[in-house]
C-alpha cells in the first residue's frame, strides 16, 4: 500500500517542516494508520542526497542505498524485540521483549555525540513509544530535554495518553487519521486482500490492522472466536480458552493475549450498537447474530461489561496465566446471557 496517497496532507506537513525542523515529531493516531511507514519515508526523504520534488526519497544515491540496507549510520531504530525480524520464538529459548529496553536507549550515548555523515541530519526512531516503561522512558526524556544539534526524534504512538506527560510536552504532534474508506478499501484491494471491506470494519477502519488481520494464521482464530461466541449463553467458556491459549502458544509470539481481548471489546460494541437499533461497526457478517444476542441482554449488563473488558485489556499486558484469564473472560460473557 502507498501510505503517502492515503495520507497526502499528512505527508505535505511533514514536508512543510523540513526548512525549520523540531527537535521531536510525535505521529500519533489509531494502530494500522500508516504511522510507521510514514516515518520511515519521512526519515528517508531527510536522509535522502537528492529527494524527489514531493519529497520522497530517489532511492539511488548512497544515502538510500545504506538506508534500504538497514545500516545508514545516521538512522537509528528504536523498537521492541518483538517486532523485529528476529522477533520469532525459538522453541527453548527466552520470547522476544515487548517492550523497549532502557539498554537500547542509552545505547544511543555513542550515536548522539559523533559527528553525522557529511554533516548531516541524525534521526532517530521510537515505535510505538508506549512501549517504554517509566525508567526507559526517563531516560529518553534527558535527551529529549537537551537534544544535540542537528538530531530530529521520530515516536510512534497508537496510544499517547500512556506516555509521561514531559515526553508529549517536549514533542510536536502530527495526528494522522483514517484514510477514507473507500481509498483504503482500493489500497487492500490492490494489495490483493480479498472481501477488503470487511477486513477493513474489522479492523476499525485502519488498513495497515485489516492486513495484519487477515494475515496467515490470523484469519483462523477470529473465525473460531466468533463461531463461539455467536452462541451466546451456550458459549462454551472452558473451551474456547483452552483453544485460544493453544493458539497464542503456538503462534511464538504472532497473537498475543491483547489482541484477542481488543477483537471481544469489539463484540461488545458491536453488541452495544445492536442494543440500541444501530447497525454493527466491525463484525458486518454477523449483523444479525449480534442483533439476536443483543435483544437477550440487558443494556445496563453491556456498560459493565465493556468498563470491564477495558481493565481486562489493561491486564492482558502483564505476564499471567494466558488459560485461567481467558476462561475468566468468557465465563464472564456468558453470564451477560444468564436470566
């Protein structure tokens, strides 16, 4: 998908600020926005010897070429071991870290105090930014605070409320929004997504989600979670959990708990939405299953019942045991159903 026609007036922006750049930009919007993509071209076209006339990086002076090679010493990336290439569990060994480490952030001691290649930009990269915990976080707050010259932070953040207040404060935020829904539906259907509109809902409108989605492997378990619980108070709680933790192990790292906990807050909404004569927001083929299990539950019982899933989603981050937290879960959504 091309991230820049879905979002040409976030990347003229960008653009707009390359004569007087700030210190630190932070993209910020729904997950599967195109966020990442957008701030690894941004860095390219920065980096880039001869940039295009919108922009974009000439992919063929020498810049690029270390670039697209993972190795221009001026770029560096900041993410989770989970999301790099690497980020596959080996059976046996220790499963990548979701979060980004406070050794990677003084890591870049070294990088920020050598002279930049031709005395150029040093841009450095942060996804998603969430991701720090409070001691990581504060220390990249020191160099956010005193950044060295000629130095532009790029973060990441699907979430920016669970970021310190003193990071967002030292940062220029760029929103980047939903693309419209037709544009994103041609870009996945370009991309050779098969029923794109549905993926699309799914995945609340945000295209880069809906191919992560329906991505292999993926499709399979959302198929079974929602067969069970399209059966409503018959749902068989023990089960699904016992099948679900088996997929989350199996997958060495690919689904994780929080994902599975996000697509229920979905089902509930769309039951919400259902409850109230409204037409369902992510699971379009199950309209009329979600408005039949809707019409048995009372209204009241969905608002508790989302306020919980929201601290469930909460916990899903910390290590715990996967089976005992789903089968509280579903125990829980089949006693929406109870008389």
């Amino acid at each position: 998908m091309n991230v820049i026609d879905l979002h040409s007036k976030v990347w003229a922006g960008l653009q707009a600020r390359r004569q007087q750049l700030p210190h630190s930009l932070l993209l910020v919007g729904q997950k599967g926005t195109g966020k990442y993509d957008l701030a690894r071209l941004f860095a390219a076209s920065l980096l880039c010897e001869q940039p295009q006339g919108n922009g974009q990086a000439c992919g063929k002076c020498l810049a690029c070429n270390w670039y697209s090679q993972g190795n221009h010493p001026d770029f560096r990336l900041l993410q989770p071991d989970a999301l790099s290439d690497e980020g596959e569990v080996e059976d046996g060994k220790k499963k990548p870290s979701q979060q980004i480490t406070i050794d990677q952030v003084r890591g870049l001691d070294d990088f920020l105090t050598i002279g930049t290649h031709r005395a150029g930009l040093r841009i450095i990269l942060v996804n998603p930014a969430e991701a720090m915990n409070r001691n990581t976080a504060n220390a990249l707050l020191k160099t956010l605070e005193e950044p060295a010259p000629g130095t532009l932070f790029l973060l990441i953040s699907n979430e920016p409320l669970r970021l310190l207040p003193t990071i967002r404060s030292r940062c220029q935020v760029v929103p980047v929004p939903l693309p419209q829904t037709k544009a994103a539906e041609k870009a996945l259907a370009e991309a050779g997504l098969a029923d794109a509109g549905r993926w699309l809902a799914l995945a609340g409108g945000s295209p880069g989600l809906a191919l992560e989605l329906s991505a292999s492997g993926q499709g399979a378990w959302l198929e079974m979670l929602i067969k069970r619980l399209s059966t409503g108070r018959n749902a068989d709680a023990l089960g699904i959990a016992a099948e679900l933790e088996k997929v989350i192990k199996d997958s060495k790292g690919k689904l994780l708990l929080k994902t599975v906990v996000e697509a229920l807050q979905k089902w509930l909404v769309d039951l919400t939405m259902a409850r109230n004569g409204l037409p369902v927001r992510y699971f379009l083929p199950q309209q009329a299953t979600i408005s039949g299990l809707a019409d048995m539950i009372p209204a009241v019982r969905l608002n508790h019942a989302y306020r919980d899933m929201i601290k469930r989603r909460q916990e899903a981050e910390q290590p715990l045991n996967a089976k005992l937290f789903l089968e509280g879960v579903f125990l829980d959504y089949r006693a929406l159903f109870a008389n």
